[in-house]
C-alpha cells in the first residue's frame, strides 16, 4: 500500500468488518437466550448446549473448506466457467493466519494489489461470513429443539453452515456469481441465501423428524406448549434485531470508487454485488421493515408477544432482498405481506402436514425469505444487478429460479436426503423414554443428588459444631 490513501480506506475497511463481526455475535446471544425459553424446564440446558457447541463445529468446518467453496464455485463450476483459484482461502494458506503483506513475501501467489488487501481483511471477511454460517446452523436450532440428538444435529448444521449455504452465496450473493451474471438474481442482505435457504433445510428435516410427544391430538389439532420463560424470548429477539444492524452492516463494502467511467473518484458504499447503496438508505428501510412486521404480527396473532416480535423478525427478513433499492415505503409494505402469508402458512402447514416447528423457523425464514425474493422480481424489474452491464437484470423469473434455487435445491433437498439416511440408521431422534422425561433427566438427577448430599453434609458439620459448643 504504498498510497496513503488506499492504506487509510483498507485499515478502516479492516476495523469496519471487525465491529460488524463483534455486532453480529449478539445475534447467537439472542437465538441461545429466545430457544431456552421457548424449552420446556426438562430440555432447557440440552437446547442451550446443542445450540452452542454449533459455533466450535462450523468454526472449524468453515476455516478447513466453507471459506474456499465461496470464492472456488462462483462459475458454478460448469455454467459461466470452471472452477475459480482462490489460494488466499485455502486453509494451509500463509494468508490464513497473521501476515502483513508487502512485497517480496508472496507465498500465496498473489499480484502486488491483491497482497495489499487480502492480508489485513481475509480474517475479518472470514469472520463475517462464518457469523452468517452460525445464524444458518442456529435457524435448524430452534424448529428441531426437545427431539433431536445433538451428533444429528451438529452434522446437519455443519453441512448447511459450511456447504449448502455457502455454495447459494457463492452462486448468487456475490460480485463474479453465475446466478447474477446469468439469472440477475438479487438478494442484497440474504433473504434467499440465508434465511429461505436454512428455512427449507429446517423443513426438510423436520418433516423426518416428526412433531414432539402430545404435539397434536387424535384430530391433528396442535396442542400449544406455553414457553417456560417468554421474557427470555424477548429479550433474545431484542438481541436478534441489535445483531441484525450488524448483518446489515457486514453486507455492504463500507468505501469503494464506484466511477463506472473510471474518468473520476466517486466513492460509496456498496452491496456484496458492487452496486452502490448507503447505510443512511438502509436504515430507514431496516426499521420500516421492523415496524411493519411487529404491527403485522401483532394484529394477526391478537396481541402473542411470541408472534409480535417474531413478525419483526420476520418483516426485516422478508424486505431484505431488496432494502438497497426500496423506498421505505415498499420497504414497510413487502414486510406486512410477508409476515401476513408466513403467519397463515406456518399454522396451515402444521395443522395439514402435523409439522412441529417449535419456533416458527420455517415460517419467518423460510417463507419470509423466499416471499422477499420473489417481490424484488417485480419491485425492482428492469434494475441493474451488477455494475457490469454484461450480467443480467432483474426479472421475476430470475427471481423465481432463485428462490426455487435457495429453498428447494440447496435448502431441502441436501437435508431431505441426509435425514432419511439418519433416520434410517436410527441416529436422527432421542429415545421416547428419553424425551418423555426430559432431555436434562441425567443431569438435574445428578444435581438433586448433590444437593441432597451437600445439604446432609451441611446440617452434620452444623449438628457437631453445637455439640462441641454445648
């Protein structure tokens, strides 16, 4: 970085990355506290560690391949090209670790810009994209909780957080992807890479998985379980919103010379496509979005805190597609029908299909997420999807494709198929005596246990103490 300049806009581009990275974990704080209080009191601390262990398991999963996918399958391979060298991404790589960069130090093979950048952002980049791959694994978290063995689930969060999900953003969430050169998909803050994706894989397994001991009656009439701890549940889903500032944040290029002409320097924030946006147009957009879903949530469910605060979540999720290029306005209408159709959906598909999503996941991200991207085929026809005007533009059978693309192909089936086989095997649900008495049975026996022995202990030593003061 021998210009002041450029050195300047990549350490602020570093330090930008890393406090997203630091926002975003606020978003697995808030999906841990909102799925323990959704648990009953028997399961509460096997949903806390299941959730939990899934970070150490992506994390290594992500370094070891789900880092390299992204950059290696953007061609397809197969559709727009073969498979794409990413040296700076693969884990045996001097780049993936600390490195300064410089010149006469290129191990990695780099040219001389690229060994300006790629040294002080692939950590942060890195980690951005892994605290998308937990919010993956932690949406199967919540629909699969009180039933799922933990190696069940720790697989299946593994190759959605650093497979499946991966290849959607590398196809279709990315600057040089095949479904935005070829289809003009546009999904700029991963209503379909994300949400629609993990969405279809929670329904995938949920529909092997099976509803909950006493979740429907003999007619296939759900029972509701009343949560053990609906404060938790806000307070997690305030995490979740604050988190998502930070998602939002990571999605965008913070500084970039947009000048198509190259003529003059006029610099902008960016989507991960390129095109210019601002934080100041994502934030009005972000809380319309916000707003719309919590009113919309409220209103259908009469007043559920559940559901309000779900429909936020849900309202955001369904406008994200498009909340580069919506007026605030759209922004908050796109979010009403999206929770409106996911809240009607989600109780329709449960009462016909007896699918046992505890926490709604299938509906606010599945559905949400795949309306969203839909509704930006029409809201946004005709837009540019990239800078470059080769690529195509936005059109609703573009979005149409992706949507199938993120929901059905990389979302449901994978997971289809990988719970049949452990289902099969017998590995995929816990024991009937298991569940009955509770995930944490063992455990909370063993703490009785304990505190039985300590109390006798305790009134012993206290007993003897009188006796010898007597």
């Amino acid at each position: 970085m021998d210009q002041e300049l450029s050195a300047l806009t990549v350490i602020f581009t570093e330090f930008y990355y890393w406090v997203t990275v630091v926002m975003m974990f606020l978003i697995h704080v808030g999906f841990c506290l909102y799925e323990v209080g959704v648990s009953r009191e028997k399961n509460k601390l096997n949903t806390l560690m299941k959730n939990s262990m899934l970070i150490p398991v992506i994390t290594l999963g992500f370094f070891l391949f789900g880092w390299w996918i992204y950059f290696a399958f953007q061609n397809g391979p197969g559709v727009t090209g073969a498979l794409k060298s990413a040296s700076w991404s693969e884990p045996w790589n001097p780049l993936m670790g600390p490195h300064l960069g410089g010149s006469g130090n290129n191990a990695a093979g780099l040219s001389q810009d690229e060994l300006d950048l790629w040294p002080r952002l692939n950590g942060v980049f890195w980690a951005a994209f892994l605290l998308f791959s937990w919010t993956a694994g932690s949406i199967l978290s919540g629909a699969v909780i009180e039933r799922i063995r933990s190696g069940a689930f720790w697989l299946l969060s593994l190759v959605v957080g650093c497979v499946t999900w991966v290849l959607g953003a590398s196809w279709g969430w990315s600057d040089a992807g095949w479904m935005v050169r070829v289809l003009g998909y546009h999904d700029a803050y991963a209503s379909g890479v994300i949400h629609a994706l993990a969405g279809g894989s929670a329904l995938a397994i949920l529909i092997h998985l099976g509803p909950r001991l006493g979740r429907f009656r003999a007619d296939g009439t759900p029972r509701v379980l009343p949560a053990h701890n609906t404060w938790m549940i806000i307070i997690g889903m305030f995490l979740i919103f604050t988190g998502f500032w930070g998602f939002y944040a990571a999605c965008n290029i913070p500084i970039a010379d947009i000048d198509p002409d190259d003529t003059t320097q006029l610099f902008s924030a960016t989507t991960i496509y390129l095109t210019p946006t601002t934080l100041s147009a994502i934030t009005f957009n972000f809380l319309m979005a916000l707003a719309a879903g919590m009113m919309t949530g409220y209103l259908v469910s009469h007043g559920d805190a559940f559901w309000t605060f779900q429909g936020g979540l849900g309202g955001i999720i369904t406008a994200s597609a498009g909340n580069d290029l919506y007026h605030p306005y759209q922004a908050f209408f796109v979010a009403a029908f999206g929770v409106w159709c996911a809240y009607k959906l989600h109780f329709w598909v449960e009462k016909k299909f007896r699918i046992d999503d505890a926490v709604g996941a299938v509906a606010i991200h599945g559905y949400c997420g795949s309306i969203g991207v839909l509704l930006v085929g029409f809201l946004l026809w005709g837009y540019p999807s990239s800078p470059d005007d080769t690529f195509a533009p936005i059109t609703p059978w573009g979005q149409l494709a992706g949507a199938v693309m993120m929901f059905l192909l990389l979302g449901f089936v994978p997971c289809y198929i990988m719970t049949a086989a452990l289902r099969r095997a017998g590995v995929l649900r816990i024991p009937r005596e298991v569940e009955f008495a509770g995930l944490d049975y063992q455990l909370v026996a063993w703490e009785q246990e304990q505190r039985q022995e300590f109390s006798m202990a305790e009134r012993q030593e206290f007993q003897t103490g009188v006796k010898e003061h007597s």
